[in-house]
C-alpha cells in the first residue's frame, strides 16, 4: 500500500458522483469531440476505382493529401467535360 494513495473508503465511494453531474460541460465537449467530424456541404462518396500504378505512385510520392488530389484533378477534368457540347466528348 501507498502511503500518497490510500485505498478509497466506502464513505468516499458513496459520495462520489458521475463526471456529467459534476462537469457536464466538459463531459458533453469530450462526447462531441469524438467521432468523425461532421460532413461538408456536399459531401463526398466513396467510390472503389482503378488506377494506373504509375500515376498513384506519382500522387502519393507528393505527400499527404494524394486522394485530395486525385479528386481536385478528377474535379478539373468533369468541368471540361461539362464545357464541352455532348457530341464532342471523347
């Protein structure tokens, strides 16, 4: 035994109290941190695609962020499409 940390007596035990009476504040910060953080706007889907190992190396050898980047270049490339007149995409 501790002499820094004795046991807890059952006359502390009983008074003890949730944390969310005591603080709920915090308690309910901590709740809403945990998770995943809320959706954009517009969120996005997940898709299964296949890719080029060349070009995946390419993007992931930049860093962080290589799926960003596949959806910005994706993003650019569906605005050209939308630009061009429905006959002439190929």
């Amino acid at each position: 035994m501790d002499d820094e940390n004795p046991p807890i007596t059952a006359a502390q035990w009983k008074r003890f109290r949730p944390s969310s009476e005591v603080v709920p504040h915090i308690v309910e910060a901590y709740r809403r941190s945990l998770g995943r953080p809320p959706a954009d706007e517009e969120p996005k889907i997940a898709v299964s695609i296949r890719l080029n190992r060349d070009a995946v190396a390419t993007l992931k050898a930049a860093g962080p962020g290589w799926q960003t980047r596949i959806n910005e270049l994706v993003v650019k490339a569906a605005e050209k499409l939308k630009a061009k007149p429905a006959g002439a995409r190929k």
